[in-house]
C-alpha cells in the first residue's frame, strides 16, 4: 500500500515539477523523471504511511485548485537565494499562519541536527550534495535548510502536524532520517551502506 502511494504522489510531484516556469526556460532536470522519482522515492520511503496519505491529499486538493505546490516551492526558497526578486511576488503566496511557522520550524531544528551528524560521519557523500545551512545560499545555491523550508511551507496545517510529530519521535528514538533518506538513494546506486558509499566517494576525490 505504501508503495503505490508513493507512485500515486511522484506522479502528481512530476506533473507539477515537470510544468514550473523558469527564466531561462525549462531545466534538464525536468525532462528526467526517472531521477526525480528516485530521489523523491528515498525521502518518501522515510515517511509513515498517515503522513503520506495527508500530503497525497494535499497534492489532489492544489491540483483541484489550480495551485502548483513545485512552482510555490522554488518560490519560497527563493526568500533566501534572491530575496530583492522574492519581495516582488511574495504576497501572491498562500498565507502560512503561526501554528504552521511553528511546526516548520521545528522539523527544521531536528532536521538540521541529523544533517550535521550525518556530515560529521560521512564527509565525502555529503560533500556531493546541497550545502546545509541557509548562510550558504546564493543566486546559484540552494542549502538543505532552504530546500527544507520552501518544501514544508507547501504542506498543510494537518500534514505539518502529522510530520511535525513523527519526527519527534523519531529523534527520540535516536533515528536520524536525513541519514535514512540517503541511505535510500545509495542502495538504489548499488552501495549496500552509506560506509561503502562514503568510501568509494572518498577514493574517487583522493
């Protein structure tokens, strides 16, 4: 079950994704869906099956209303990356009220957390992907935390609930789901662990 549910929201994700609008025209990245479905598979496959079923929703009811949660989301991120150009559209984006800000931020704290102990373990895989913090972004750079928050501000109050709750749990249950998410990736390359993965990067870089 979890698994068709999953297929049912890359397929809305992709139809989305595939149609946001860029400046420069339509990215080489939106014509690859066998990537998108494979890194979008490994964070989903981190999510319980209640948290999905609520962003499932989420996806059908923008679809019914015209709203594409990708274009929404890469504008956000871009409150960081190009603040002038965001100040310029940023009331035409739906309202987040306090309790959402609140729960975003928090999985943001936790998330964050597991993104620093998963560099300190495995610098080298690490160093292949977006930098973390937020300080870091530019015109060209988007950090995880930013990626984070413009994704999560997509999500509705009940899904930021639901996620908000599953990774307290999570934490303190000392499982660390940034770490998850790319072990998921790695398997789908053919690396059995992150260990093997992180080793074969560093053999590549020295």
């Amino acid at each position: 079950m979890k698994d068709v549910l999953i297929k049912k929201i890359l397929e809305l994700e992709w139809n989305m994704f595939s149609a946001v609008q860029n400046k420069g025209g339509k990215a080489s990245c939106q014509s690859d869906k066998e990537t998108f479905a494979l890194m979008r598979s490994s964070q989903f496959e981190t999510f319980p099956i209640e948290v999905l079923q609520s962003y499932h929703e989420d996806l059908k009811s923008a679809e019914a209303a015209g709203r594409n949660l990708m274009t929404e989301k890469y504008a956000r991120m871009m409150e960081s990356t190009s603040p002038d150009e965001y100040a310029g559209f940023k009331d035409l984006l739906p309202a987040l009220d306090n309790e959402s800000i609140s729960y975003i931020n928090k999985i943001i704290q936790i998330h964050m957390a597991w993104e620093n102990t998963f560099r300190e373990k495995y610098p080298f895989l690490a160093s292949l992907g977006r930098p973390a913090a937020s300080e870091m972004d530019n015109a060209f750079l988007t950090s995880i935390e930013t990626y984070m928050k413009g994704e999560l501000s997509t999500y509705s109050k009940a899904t930021l609930k639901l996620y908000s709750e599953y990774v307290e749990e999570m934490a303190d249950q000392n499982i660390n789901l940034a770490e998850l998410t790319v072990l998921n990736t790695a398997k789908k390359y053919g690396y059995p662990s992150l260990k093997e993965a992180n080793d074969k990067m560093a053999q590549k870089m020295n």
